[in-house]
C-alpha cells in the first residue's frame, strides 16, 4: 500500500488500494494507487442514489469542512435520500496518491520525481474508486472549478451513467489567463530554494507566496477594497490588506505541500475535454443528460462566458448565474442560492 504523511487531521477518511498499474495519459504507468474518499447516507439496494462530488484544487474529500451547508438530512445533498461519494483527487496531499506518497517498490518518497498526470487521469482515479464502491450510475455528478473540470471528464468517459450534473463556475478548458496565473504560482514555488529537496517542508515559503498570488484571481477588487480597507489614514506600513494574503498563505502552507499544489497546477493547465475528441463543441454534444451551469457573476477566474459557451454547446443545459461579491470563490460560499438554482432546474432531485 502506497503511505503518505497527511499534513491535517481528516475524520472518517477511507481508503480503496488500487493493486493494479494505472497508466496515465502520458503513457506513464503507476505502479498502484490509493484513493481517499468520504462517504455519507446510505446506498440503496437498487443502487440509484448517488451524488458523486468533485472537489476543487486544495480542498479534500471531506465535504462538510467546504460545502457542509448542503449536506445532511432535508439539503441539496440530503444524507436520508442519498448515497454522497467525494474522492481527493489523485496528486493532492489528503490521502490519495501523490508527490508526498511513497513509492510502494522502495518506499522512498516520489518528491519531484512523481509523473506528470492531467485532469483525465484525475478523472480516470475517481471512476476507479467508483467501480471498487460497485456504482453504476450517478443521480447527479456535482463539482465547481476544477471540481467541474472533473466532472466533465468523467462524464464524457461514461456518460451513460450520469443522470443530471451541476457545474459551477468552470469551463470547457483552462484559459491562457488561469494557466498564466498557475505558472505565476509555480514561479513562486521554484523560487524557494528548497523546492525541490524530498521533505514534506520542501518550498513551503514558496508555497505561501503562491498561494498570495492565487487569492487575486479568487476574489474581487471590490472585496479588497471592502473588507481590506484599513480606516487609520495616517498608516504607511503594515497594511490590512498585506497582513490577509499573509495570512492565507500561512494557512495553506500549514495545511498542503508545495510540490503536491505544483503538480496540480499542471493538472489544471491540461484541462481541454476537446483534446483527441475533435474538439470542444463535439465533445459537449455527446453529453446529453440533462445539466446546470452556473456561473458567479463577479469570477474573474473562470468568467461568465466560459459557462455560457458550456451551457450553449451541451444539448440538455440550462445555464444560471448567481450575483456574488466573493469572485471566484463564490461557488463556496453562496450556498443558499446554489440550492434554490439546482432545485428549480432539476426538481427530481
């Protein structure tokens, strides 16, 4: 079994041991995997009642520590009707296979020598776990960001098996803007010398800085100004504002690893559901079941058109957007409204 050190303590983490080699799009075979995953609700014996959740890039598979507000008993994601499945995602720090895992022939930790892997292999992973829980069919395949891009994978690899999906505030495929963010991020990274030394600590100022420069395209301009505004006038040093995106990167640095969130940021550049399916459009024409695209009205990350394109080219989409002060990170934190678009557009659920 592949072991790991998990930077945080997660409740209620199980495990799946993939035995088998997993070969990724780059031909690169890993020589087994484990994926972490949660599970909440119970499946039925007819086996139709699962919500399959993809989480975004640093969050795990704990669904209540980033989207506990629409799970439990009478939510969008009602534990008493449904079976709730979210996997961590392959290359991520939270128990699934990644650069911190160590390599099962000689237990030495994979560091920067872990395999280039892309958003279909990530996708790949979790439909591996969806065969090991013997699910045949999702009642509805939820995720936001890359969370969605997940979800356009696996559903474009079996697509029969999707009933309805969500997507939030994703797109079809990463933008040269959120690819020139992510290497603004990996710049940052390999600035800190000790990037590339095979510790858990390797690049974490690094990782702090990266983590400053990525909270610019989450949030807004408006909410800096609202809420990092500092009232005493007669300041020249110590800002507000300068002490949040410090702050923040503390927190992540805390919680993730630096090569892990460097690996993932490859990932996310590799999203493109048109690449070997003659193209985008073609690609979202075979996804048929019926879907919701949301999208937050202030994301300067992944904007509104990228989800009107999406909703325009899938045959059976209704595309809604929801008014935020938050940016990107409103899928996260309007909840609320979140609900009442997914219950209006798919009242089955």
């Amino acid at each position: 079994m592949t072991t790991y050190t998990i930077p945080v303590n997660i409740q209620d983490l199980q495990y799946y041991q993939h035995e088998k080699s997993v070969q990724l799009e780059s031909g690169v075979l890993l020589p087994g995997i484990t994926i972490a995953y949660h599970t909440f609700g119970t499946l039925k014996k007819t086996r139709d009642n699962v919500i399959w959740v993809c989480h975004a890039l640093t969050a795990n598979s704990d669904i209540r520590e980033w989207w506990g507000d629409l799970l439990g008993p009478g939510k969008l994601f009602d534990t008493d009707k449904y079976f709730i499945v979210c996997a961590n995602m392959l290359g991520s720090c939270y128990g699934t296979t990644g650069p911190r895992s160590r390599h099962p022939k000689d237990n030495i930790t994979y560091g920067m020598e872990f395999p280039v892997f892309t958003m279909r292999d990530i996708a790949k992973v979790n439909l591996l776990l969806k065969d090991h829980l013997n699910i045949d069919e999702f009642a509805l395949l939820i995720g936001g960001s890359c969370g969605g891009h997940q979800c356009l994978e696996m559903a474009l690899k079996e697509p029969d098996m999707v009933k309805s999906m969500v997507l939030l505030a994703t797109s079809a495929r990463e933008s040269a803007w959120a690819i020139a963010l992510h290497e603004a991020g990996r710049m940052a990274l390999m600035a800190d010398p000790t990037f590339r030394e095979n510790n858990d600590r390797a690049g974490a100022v690094g990782l702090k800085a990266a983590r400053a420069q990525a909270l610019l395209g989450y949030r807004t301009i408006q909410a800096y100004v609202k809420q990092q505004t500092d009232t005493d006038d007669q300041k020249t040093d110590d800002f507000k504002a300068a002490s949040y995106v410090q702050y923040q990167g503390i927190k992540l640095e805390r919680r993730f690893y630096a090569q892990c969130y460097y690996y993932l940021l490859k990932a996310l550049d590799s999203h493109n559901i048109g690449r070997n399916r003659n193209g985008i459009e073609n690609a979202l024409k075979m996804l048929t079941m019926p879907a919701v695209v949301i999208g937050i009205e202030s994301d300067m990350l992944i904007p509104i058109p990228f989800q009107q394109m999406l909703a325009e080219h899938l045959p059976n989409a209704q595309f809604r957007s929801i008014p935020s002060e938050a940016g990107h990170d409103g899928f996260l934190i309007e909840t609320d409204a979140i609900t009442k678009v997914i219950r209006d557009a798919l009242p089955q659920l």
